[in-house]
C-alpha cells in the first residue's frame, strides 16, 4: 500500500508551526526549481544595444514620420544626452545626433520609406534645442524612450546541438567574457568565409538565408502607400517631394489620379515602364532608419533589391519589374494566361528567356501579390502562390562584378493594369574591408579561416555591430590561454534566441514602470532551418 503526500510530511504536533514550515518548504522548492529552470533550460534577457536592429532593438525611440506617418525604430544614444549608456530616461526626448560638420547643432532621423528628415536642431546657451524655420522658432518633437526588446533564450540546447546558420545566439564576449552577447551565427566550425558584396560565401559557395529569416531581414526603401502631408518642404533629402516613380518614354501610366495606386490602359501591345528615381527617393545605400543619418553616405550600395505590389489585371495584360545589377538588367513578369517568366535583357535590349511556369489559375482571378527580387544571387519571381527561382550563381562571378553601375528599377506592363501596395526594398547588406576600414577580417583578402568548435557571428545591423568581424585581440581562455580573434568558441556558446515576449513597454503618462507592452512586437526570432 503507497502512501500518501500528507502521511509522508514531517509533524511536530503543533499545527501553525507545521503549517508555517510546509509553506517555506514549498517556497524553497519552487525557487530551487526557478533556478534550476534559469540555470539549465530558459532565461531572459534584454536587448542592450541595437546592434541586431531592426530585427531586435536596444533602447530605442518609435518614430512615426512627422510627414509620411510611416512607423520605424530609431536608436537611442544615451551619450548624446550626457547620460551613461544604461540610462533609461522618465522624460520625452528629441531624437537627435550630434552633426560634426557643423559643431553645436543636430540632426534628427530620416524616415525610412519618404526620406523625411526633421530640420536640423540647434543647441543655445540655455540648453534649449529649437529651429527657426520661415521666421518662426520650432520646437523639436518629443518621444518616448523604451527599453529594449526583453526575450527568452534556450539555454543549454547547444550542448546538445551545434548552431545552425542564421541561428540568432547568445554567447559571452570573447574579450570580455563577464558580457552576453547577441549576434547571427553565419561561420561553422571548419569552414572558410568570405563576405563579398554584402553576401556571406562559404568555401567559395554563396549561403542563402531561409525564407522565414529573409522577410525579416528587407528593409524599406521606398513604400507609396505613405504619401507626405507637405510635400513643398524641402525636408525630403534635402529637396521637396514628389513621386519617385516617373514614367520613361512614351509610357501611359497614371501616377497621379489615386496618389497610392498606379494604373494603366495600354492595349496597344507595347511594354509600358515607370523608373524609381532614386535621386529624388531614398538612393540604394544600406543603410537604416535605427541609425544616425549622418553616417549614410559613407555606406556602399546594396543591389540585392525586390519590388512588389498588389495587382488586378484583365485579359491580354501583362505586368512586371526589371532590376539591373552588376550592369545586367532582369526582368520578372506576369501574364494575364498564367505565364511566370524570368529573363535577362541582352545589350539590344531584347530579353532571352531564362525560365518559364504557370501560375495557380486562381491567382488570375482576384487581386495578387506580385514580387521579383534579385537576391544572394538568384532571381526570384512570385505572384499569388507561385514561387519561381533562377540561380544566377554560376553567371555572376562576385570578386569581378562591376559594382561601379548603380542599380535601376523599374516596373513594366501593357493592356489593363492596377497596381496598390507598391514597395521597394533591399536585402541586408554585411559590410566586409572593401567597404569599411573598421573591419578587420571576412573579406576577399583577409578570409577568416574557422576551426574546430568556432563559429562566426554577425549583428543584423552591420554598420554597428562590434561582432567577428571587428573584434582587434585575442578571445580571452581559462589558464592563460586564449581564442583566436573574431570566434566565438563553443565554450562561450549561452544560449538560442527564439522569442521577444515583451518588446520595450511604455506608460499611459508617467508611471515608474513600463508597464505596457507592444503586442505587434512580440514575434517568434526565425533561425536556421
């Protein structure tokens, strides 16, 4: 015969002093259970810096553009505003950074998707930030500053299991190992990388990201359903504003009839074509709206790129986009029988057929998305549920390709066409020494050689992350070794990254806590496949 629980508790005979002890017993094994949990299966942690932005912010600012009203994270730099780097400020602050061309002054974030910038600010002897625009004082606006993104790490599983590529890990900083850190492991043990044009190479092979990890790494460069409220200011890239989009030629596109849709009638059989200006949007420079705008003209040009939209289409139609890269231009188009098609346009400008599919029929129906991307060396064309991809590895060869032609893009149609959602965007961009001074290893001429149980990370925010690739000395070892530099040895390795359960957190007014969390943060962190 088993006992039970209550004939196995100890008993003095004195019911209060047994209760009191039965409920410390409990509390004791709960939080010995707590730390058991902590130390071996899952803990938290808070995002300090933004590094991984914008898939995972530090302490950051949400912006919503003063013109476009579109939304994005910028960073916040505590040392901007003289205070210490774990600071966490109660009142609204100006986003802002120090300009140093022109001392005492600042310049605020740009908008992302309109190129918007926030007149320059100026600092008086008062400590008053204000702009004098059109003889009239402005005053900056004010924001929020949360914390950073809070998430769970499962600790331990790399003791079982080695991290795949892409995986987003936690891990203690080889030269300072009291400090976690978090990055993209993109190098395994054993392998040799490269990093050329923005793209991780692996043993002379090109490493593509999964798709969960690549739609959270685009980034906007230009989005026509955020129209400006002023366009005549010239706070746009220095100049007003107007539709990026132009029409070349004879072209019969109506940009201007409904300001967020394009549309054309031409059943006149010829391909009609509107080109992104990227002198009067944003250019094709990687950079972020996280970051200071004033570092932007030092990034290199990023021409993995994608256009889409939404579209109707009736029959005899045909709709598309080119993107032209390294001097080749691509096309992907749609017909209105089903026809997907990938092509190269030859030095005539005639295109040559690269890959040919139908489509889902019942995307023919209704209002699809169409998408064409020239990505990590391929082509990819979507439309509805139809995926179709070309390589392009073996026709591109990186170390020769002329970076010198800028990126073009255009979106092409003929016969009757509405187009919504229109977008442009980029793929992350990993800068190497070909493009920064401040990278020490991973480009063509300094390609880092990994060994045994040492792994490569990379922060999604390329321009500043402090990762393998910058990192100056050796890792630091128990006695009196020492990790070579830019690893991240096995030994270090805390944890897998896979959830943001409470992304920053904000206050009705001007509670002590922020107690409010963001749900359209919250997200699953994709990895490796």
């Amino acid at each position: 015969m088993f006992s039970t629980s209550k004939e196995n508790q100890l008993s003095s005979g004195n019911a209060k002093i047994d209760g009191v002890y039965h409920n410390v017993e409990w509390l004791f094994t709960a939080f010995a259970g707590t730390l058991v949990f902590i130390i071996f299966v899952m803990q938290v942690y808070r995002i300090p810096t933004g590094s991984m932005g914008e898939t995972l912010c530090g302490a950051h600012f949400r912006v919503r553009c003063g013109q476009c009203g579109y939304r994005y994270d910028h960073d916040f730099v505590a040392g901007n505003y003289g205070m210490v780097n774990t600071a966490n400020p109660s009142q609204k602050l100006p986003v802002m950074h120090p300009n140093p061309a022109q001392p005492g002054s600042f310049s605020s974030s740009r908008c992302p998707s309109c190129g918007h910038f926030e007149p320059p600010l100026f600092l008086d002897g008062t400590k008053r930030l204000y702009t004098v625009q059109n003889n009239r004082v402005r005053q900056p606006f004010l924001h929020t500053v949360f914390k950073g993104d809070q998430i769970f790490v499962l600790k331990s599983v790399y003791q079982f299991f080695r991290p795949k590529r892409w995986d987003v890990i936690v891990f203690k900083n080889p030269t300072e190992p009291n400090i976690n850190y978090i990055k993209r492991c993109v190098g395994l043990p054993g392998e040799e990388l490269v990093i050329m044009d923005g793209d991780i190479f692996i043993n002379g092979q090109i490493q593509r990201k999964p798709a969960k990890v690549q739609e959270e790494l685009w980034m906007i460069i230009y989005n026509n359903d955020y129209q400006p409220a002023r366009p005549n200011e010239r706070t746009f890239n220095g100049h007003s504003w107007k539709q990026p989009f132009e029409n070349i030629e004879s072209s019969k596109w109506n940009l201007s009839e409904e300001p967020t849709a394009f549309s054309l009638s031409a059943p006149d059989g010829r391909l009609h074509r509107i080109q992104y200006n990227d002198d009067q949007g944003n250019d094709f420079r990687a950079t972020y709206g996280y970051d200071n705008p004033m570092t932007y003209s030092q990034m290199p040009i990023c021409s993995d790129l994608m256009v889409q939209y939404s579209m109707a289409m009736e029959d005899q139609s045909t709709a598309g986009a080119r993107i032209r890269k390294y001097g080749t231009t691509y096309q992907g188009q749609v017909s209105s029988d089903g026809t997907m098609e990938l092509s190269r346009l030859a030095s005539n400008g005639q295109p040559i057929s690269l890959l040919q599919q139908k489509c889902d029929p019942k995307d023919l129906n209704r209002i699809s998305r169409f998408r064409f991307a020239t990505l990590d060396r391929q082509l990819v064309l979507e439309y509805g549920a139809t995926k179709l991809v070309y390589d392009l590895a073996g026709e591109i060869d990186a170390s020769q390709a002329n970076r010198q032609i800028a990126p073009q893009v255009q979106i092409l149609g003929t016969g009757q066409l509405q187009l919504d959602h229109i977008a442009l965007y980029r793929d992350i961009h990993y800068l190497s020494g070909d493009d920064a001074p401040q990278v020490l290893r991973g480009s063509q001429d300094t390609p880092m050689h990994l060994g045994d149980d040492e792994f490569f990370a990379c922060g999604d925010n390329s321009p500043y992350s402090a990762d393998s690739r910058m990192w100056n000395k050796d890792g630091l070892a128990n006695n009196g070794k020492s990790y070579p530099a830019g690893v991240v040895p096995k030994d270090y390795l805390v944890g897998k990254a896979f959830v943001v359960h409470w992304p920053g957190g904000y206050r009705l007014k001007q509670e002590p806590i922020r107690w409010i969390p963001f749900p359209d943060g919250m997200k699953i962190i994709y990895s490796g496949e």
